[in-house]
C-alpha cells in the first residue's frame, strides 16, 4: 500500500488508466439519485488510547461504535454536530518523461463550525487547540452517508478556535479545519447512526 494513500483503498487493488475501470451505477439525465452533502457531525477518538469504530465496511452498524462524549478516558469516540463541507482537494503534482503529469497526493479539507458548547466541550476543544494531539476522525452528511476508513482517517492537521463576532445576531461558535492527504476521496457507506 501506498504511504500516501491513507485510507482502505489499496492503490494496488484500484485498476488506474491502462485496465478496465469497471462498472457504474446506471444514470439518467434527469432522475439520478442526489444525496445532500453537507457535514452534520464529526465522530473522532484519540489516535493511541481511543477504540475507533469496529466492522468499518458496507455492514457497518450502529453496534459499531461506541460514542460517549462523557468519558473521560479517551476510550470512546466523541461526537458533535457541526456544519461543514469538503471542497474540492488541492493536488500535489509533478511533470515527468514525456510530458505526463503525475500526482503525487491530494489535501483534503474538511472545515466546520461548532454552534453547541458546555464547559467540558468548551475545554476539550481547548484541549484540541494546542494541537499536539490529532484525532483519528470520521464525518457524517445531511445525505445519511458516512465518510472514513478502517481505523479513522489520519489528519495531518486538526485546527479549531473560538470565534466571537460582533453584532446583535451573533453567537459563540468553534471553527476548525481538519486536512489529511491520500489519492483517493475517504470511503462511503450508508450512516447507520
């Protein structure tokens, strides 16, 4: 497996330009299936004392996790509701022989913002801010999808910070941006949570 490539997806496994790429789902030009895309929650752990999900796959279920945003012990996995996205990831790319452009990774962002906070969010998310500790993460959208891998996707960096705006419709929130690099987007599956 690729040291890039972060997720299950096995480069080896994935047939690229030159075999056949496979088969699709059948399309229509106006009835194909859309699902909403945008980040509703955030289920992470920490990366050495955490338990990611069990059973990643297509069966996945709820059984599967084990959040408890009240441990304390860094065992279960944390999750919160936020609003977000993923936009389209930066590329990382090299000329070579004969003129072909290769790429050599992707960043992919996931920015987000957290409207909800108690006193135990409010310093875990303290805690977050210092950076020295990156959870291992999955995220979930509007569209009833989940996105990640086999133990987590891996960021190679985690940001959040408390914004205080001014005017009289404002509130308290947490932004963050989660980046991680691979060549391939994370995997999907239906959200059993």
């Amino acid at each position: 497996m690729s040291l890039i490539n972060i997720f299950a997806v096995d480069c080896d496994l994935v047939t690229c330009p030159g075999g056949p790429l496979g088969a699709m789902n059948a399309q229509t030009e106006s009835c194909n299936d859309v699902a909403l895309s945008e980040v509703n929650s955030i289920i992470f752990w920490h990366p050495t004392s955490g338990n990611a999900p069990t059973n990643w796959g297509p069966a996945i279920a709820a059984i599967d996790f084990s959040i408890d945003n009240t441990d304390a012990t860094d065992a279960d996995q944390k999750q919160i509701f936020v609003t977000g996205g993923v936009p389209e990831p930066e590329e990382t790319e090299i000329t070579v022989n004969g003129f072909q452009t290769v790429i050599l990774n992707k960043t992919f962002t996931l920015n987000f913002e957290l409207y909800t906070d108690g006193s135990d969010t409010y310093d875990y998310m303290r805690k977050l801010q210092c950076g020295t500790v990156k959870p291992q993460f999955l995220f979930t959208t509007m569209g009833g999808k989940i996105f990640g891998a086999d133990g987590g996707i891996t960021p190679s960096k985690f940001t959040v910070n408390k914004v205080l705006e001014q005017g009289e419709e404002s509130v308290e929130k947490w932004v963050g941006e989660i980046q991680w690099k691979a060549l391939t987007a994370p995997d999907r599956y239906d959200n059993p949570l």
